[in-house]
C-alpha cells in the first residue's frame, strides 16, 4: 500500500467529502455551467464547499477539477486556462483543508469514447497526463480518476497519473446490466478490481451510478478480487425529476447507515457523490464512530 494512503488509514476507514456540483448549483452556479471555470471565475464560493465539507469531518477533501483536461474543455478553454484551472482547483482545497484533510485531486473522464472512434487512445494519455503533472505541481496529496465508465480510458489515465509519482485512486460507475452491477461496457466488479489492480492502481472503487444500497455487494465483490484499499462514493439514491428539479430521497441518517455497511463489506475510503452534502458526510462520521479532523 502506498504510504500516503497507509497513514491515512492508520486508524481505520476515512470519511471522504460529498457532491460538488449541487453544492455549487446552491451557490448560483448555473445548471450545464461547467463547475471547473468557478476556480478562476468564483474561488470564493468554490472554497466555500471544500471549508464546509472539512467542517462536516471530511478528512479528504476533492479538487473542483473533474472536467479540467484539455479534450472535455475543448470548446471553453486553451491549454494555459486548463492549467490555470487545475492549478487553481489544487490551491483553493489545500487552502480551505488548512492542514486539516488531505486533498485528492479530482481526474474525470474525457468525454469522448475510443470505441467510437471519437478520441484515440494517445489524445487521451497526453490530456490526462497534461492535466495529472498540473495537479501535482500544484501540490496535491494524490490524484483520484473517477466516475469512469470505460475501463481502456480509466487504465489510460492511470498510467498517465502515475508519472506524477503521486498515489493514484481509480474509480469507476457500476450502473448497467440486468442487476445494476456492471460499467456500460459491461465489466463486473471483479474483473475491473483486479485488472486495476495488475495495472498499477494505489486503491480502486466505485462512485456515482448508484445509490449507498447498490453499492454494498459491489464493494464486497471488489474486496474478494483484491487487498488494495477501497474508495466508495455512491449518490444520495437516484436522482428524480420534480416540477424541473432533480432530487434525491435518501436521507442523511439512511445513507450513513448504508456506509456502516461499506464499512463491513470492506469500504476504506467512504464519502459521498450526486445528491450528497455536508449533512450526509456528518451523518456518515457520527454512524463510522470517526471523529472529525482536528
């Protein structure tokens, strides 16, 4: 394991942070506005959601650069904004951190599909590696690539990420196939954990797609497949439309109850994704006996 991750998880599993993009929505950001532009655009109210997700007892805290890599910004960005941004995502969450959480910078996918011809694999390895030396640079703790759907990109990253020297967190969406437990190409939880594992990962998981329910047996499977740490970020349930509004009926007290039983399937990392809030990652510290960072 690496050592990063070894001291973290010294004295057990670690509450994560929750979702970003709704916290920034209840900050004006506009929804189908990319969030990654606020790192420049708005710091302020960026800092706001990594300072309350610290105080909620997050002990790692995420960087608001999922879609910073030069082909998901193609159309809003050149290459010296990409930088900047990712840079900016790095000093904002070590800011508000304070010392008091590690920061995992955020790595999401391209957007863009290699089955379809859409993206090769070289464009992928150079925008990833481009955007994983640029959050090292800026200092992060180590680097996350999550919500992947496609094995092939997230190996891809990957193997750019860990040019960074940086310890590197691989995560993908299990939310397809008759039983909701394989990624859209219709990978399963074991054959993902270990083909992660042979291709170098530091931990492996699953976030997004499903809800704290559906991830319980998911995180139990990837345990079987491998002894590297686990991150499980699921959402609040799943989202439903209401009057125009998305909306997630899990409450915070149900989800933190579905955590203690990551925890037991063997979860290491635990936090939340699409619906989830300080509330939730209180709710989730108070049901782990975790005590908040000091």
């Amino acid at each position: 394991m690496h050592a990063t991750l070894a001291r973290l998880l010294e004295k057990g599993p670690v509450v994560c942070d929750g979702a970003w993009g709704t916290e920034l929505q209840r900050r004006g950001l506009a929804p189908g506005r990319t969030p990654d532009l606020w790192n420049v655009e708005r710091p302020d109210a960026v800092r706001a959601v990594a300072e309350s997700y610290v105080a909620a007892g997050s002990r790692i805290i995420l960087t608001n650069t999922f879609r910073s890599n030069r082909i998901a910004l193609a159309d809003s960005s050149g290459p010296q904004a990409i930088l900047a941004l990712n840079a900016a995502g790095v000093a904002i969450s070590k800011s508000a951190a304070a010392g008091r959480a590690a920061v995992f910078a955020s790595i999401g996918p391209s957007g863009k599909l290699l089955m379809t011809g859409d993206v090769t694999a070289l464009d992928l390895e150079m925008a990833f590696a481009e955007q994983a030396g640029a959050l090292a640079a800026a200092g992060a703790d180590a680097l996350l690539i999550e919500t992947m759907t496609d094995l092939e990109e997230a190996v891809l990253a990957l193997r750019a990420a860990r040019a960074s020297g940086l310890p590197v967190v691989v995560s993908m969406v299990f939310d397809s196939g008759e039983d909701k437990d394989r990624t859209m190409m219709g990978l399963s939880p074991e054959e993902v954990a270990q083909a992660l594992t042979e291709a170098g990962a530091d931990a492996v998981g699953a976030n997004c797609g499903l809800g704290v329910q559906g991830y319980i047996s998911v995180c139990r499977r990837m345990r079987a497949s491998t002894d590297l740490p686990l991150w499980m970020k699921p959402n609040a349930g799943l989202p439903e439309l209401v009057d125009g509004q998305i909306v997630y009926r899990t409450t915070p007290q149900a989800f933190a109850s579905g955590a203690v039983a990551l925890r037991q399937a063997g979860g290491s990392f635990i936090g939340g994704c699409c619906g989830t809030s300080p509330e939730f990652i209180r709710a989730v510290v108070g049901a782990l006996a975790v005590e908040p960072s000091r």
